[in-house]
C-alpha cells in the first residue's frame, strides 16, 4: 500500500500524541512481509502464523481489512498446518497450541475455513486434555493456563466444545484463582494480568464466570493502571502497551472497565506511536512490532478512542464473526457480585 503525497502531508500535521496515526500503522503492517532482509524478519520466523493473526487483526480494527491478501494469507496459514492435525508457528515447524489458535482465529476472519482439515484440528486439541481438566500446549506436555483458554476458543470457534470434559476445564482454572482474584499459570502461581484474561476468557466461553467475584478481581486489575495511564502486568512492573488488552478485556468481560482512567490510558498507548515508520511500541521510546501494534490498538478500539471496529473481549476479534458463526458467550454464565466491597 503506497501512501500518497496527501496522505503523507496529512499524518504529517497529526499530533501523534493525540491522534492514532492510521494510516501510517496500517501502511507499517502491510509492508512487514517484504522486510525479509532484515535480522527482524528471522528472528521472529517460528511465530509467522501469530503474527498474520496480529497483523490481520489489527487491520481489521483500524477498518482496512481489504487491504490484506486473503487468498496469500489463507494458502500460507493452511500450509502450516502439521500432520497431526494443529499448526506449527511457520511451514514444517511442530505443531502447538499457541499457533493454532492462531491459525483458526485468522482463518475464522477470513471465511477460510474450508481449506484445512477441520476435524484434525478438533482431535489435536481435543487430545491435549489432562485427567485433572488442564491442558498441555503440544506433545512435550508444558501445563498452563494459557493452554486453557486457547483450547476453549479454538473449539469454540469450530463448534465443537463437545469434545472435550468443560466442567473439569472450569475446575482447574479455578484452581488456579487466587486470593487476590487474579490468577496464576498453574495452582499456586502469583496472578498476572496475561494468566487473568486467560482464564477469564476461557471461563466466559465455557460458561463459568460464576466462580469470578467481580469486584475483587475488578479491583486487582484497576490497580494495574500507574500514575502514567499505562498498564502494567502486576505489582510493582512497569506499564506495557500488550497489557491494554490483557487488562482491559478482562475488565470488560467482567463489567468493570469503566473503573479505569480511559483518558490516561489513551495518552500512554499514542505515545508509544513510531510516528516515523508506524506501528506501536510496549513503552515510548521503543521499537514498534505488530504484536503491540494489535494490541495497542485493541486497547484503544475496547475503550471507544476513535472510529475503530470493536473487538469482542473474549475472542479477541470482530463480533461480527461470532455473530456469523452463532456464538454468544455472554449468555452462558455471568461474574458473582461481591459483597465485601
């Protein structure tokens, strides 16, 4: 996508500190495939599925979607998938859950679908299943809630939770709750906003965000906003870009995400704007990847900055896709009601 003169002059007179540079993130995403002579570009190779979906999505909130190559995407995401029925985070790389997530949320987006073996994937999930409920991101058996929530949403996605045990899913997860109403990667892990929305998530698609106090866990994740506007992960961190969306679609999940400072939030996300190449940073100063650039915008798309597409808390793309497939969480179960606070 070559930008024009105007289109330069116009991004040119935006105050990045107040304005979201778009067409400028958009014209930074659409170049990243042909930067494939820089040590960036290797690098980063064995997550190439994650970052289509990062990059998709993206563009799919600052409402260029079109402008990506469905049928490269489709044939390249369909390309990784692995004999045993998941993807691999590249072409003959092995198969683990974080990139078929991945994969399916790209091709979900894409109507693209039919050009993978749906049923390998179900049975690859599926199988990943422990007796206690958890379950393990590929072969080697690592355990973490992360794990259970790409499970559910994957499944989910396919249409196919039925395959495996939903209510020992629940159980684990809320093992892991903490006292503070975070959660944490296994039972007895301290909280982190990354391990909240995954297992909030993944409680909201498996219909159990009954066993959520939603004051409690509104208020661990409203403290995660410093005096800055930024968001950090826990305690005593430094604010992160990624975590406008950790934070902020678990509080959205739970109803509480007027319970931080919108305004602030939003001056600390713009800040962290390469207003010369595009894209956005984890802090200001930073070098911009897309990973942050989705989430960043992600961010600003949940709090209602601009003219931004929504993006569903859960699922973390369009609802208007989960509206195509059927799929509406929000009537399986709801967050407890503190009586403490």
């Amino acid at each position: 996508m070559e930008a024009t003169n105007d289109q330069k002059t116009s991004e040119q007179t935006l105050d990045p500190k107040t304005n979201l540079l778009r067409d400028l993130h958009k014209r930074y995403i659409v170049g990243l495939d042909a930067k494939k002579d820089t040590f960036e570009y290797w690098v980063t190779e064995h997550l190439r599925v994650s970052g289509m979906y990062w990059g998709l999505a993206a563009m799919d909130v600052l409402q260029s979607l079109e402008e990506m190559d469905r049928k490269y995407i489709i044939d390249y995401v369909a390309s990784c998938q692995t004999s045993d029925g998941g993807f691999g985070g590249n072409v003959e790389h092995d198969a683990h859950l974080l990139y078929t997530l991945s994969a399916i949320q790209v091709l979900v987006m894409l109507d693209g679908l039919d050009s993978i073996n749906v049923e390998a994937v179900v049975n690859f999930v599926s199988k990943l299943q422990r007796e206690d409920g958890s379950f393990s991101g590929d072969k080697w058996g690592e355990i973490d809630t992360r794990f259970s929530y790409i499970a559910s949403c994957t499944l989910a996605l396919l249409k196919r939770l039925d395959t495996i045990n939903g209510e020992k899913a629940i159980e684990f997860i809320v093992k892991c709750k903490n006292f503070d109403g975070g959660f944490g990667a296994v039972p007895g892990a301290e909280s982190h906003a990354g391990q909240v929305f995954c297992c909030v998530g993944a409680l909201a698609i498996l219909g159990g965000l009954q066993h959520i106090d939603a004051d409690v866990l509104g208020w661990w994740l409203a403290e995660r906003q410093i005096k800055e506007g930024g968001l950090n992960g826990r305690p005593e961190k430094l604010p992160d870009v990624c975590y406008s969306w950790w934070v902020l679609s678990s509080l959205a999940i739970i109803d509480r995400l007027h319970w931080i400072d919108h305004k602030k939030l939003h001056s600390f996300i713009l800040d962290c704007q390469d207003d010369d190449a595009g894209g956005i940073a984890d802090r200001p100063g930073d070098i911009a990847d897309v990973y942050h650039t989705f989430f960043g915008v992600a961010g600003l798309s949940l709090t209602g900055f601009g003219n931004l597409n929504p993006v569903d808390p859960a699922f973390a793309i369009n609802p208007k896709y989960l509206e195509r497939l059927g799929i509406d969480w929000r009537s399986k179960s709801s967050p407890s009601q503190s009586t403490l606070l």
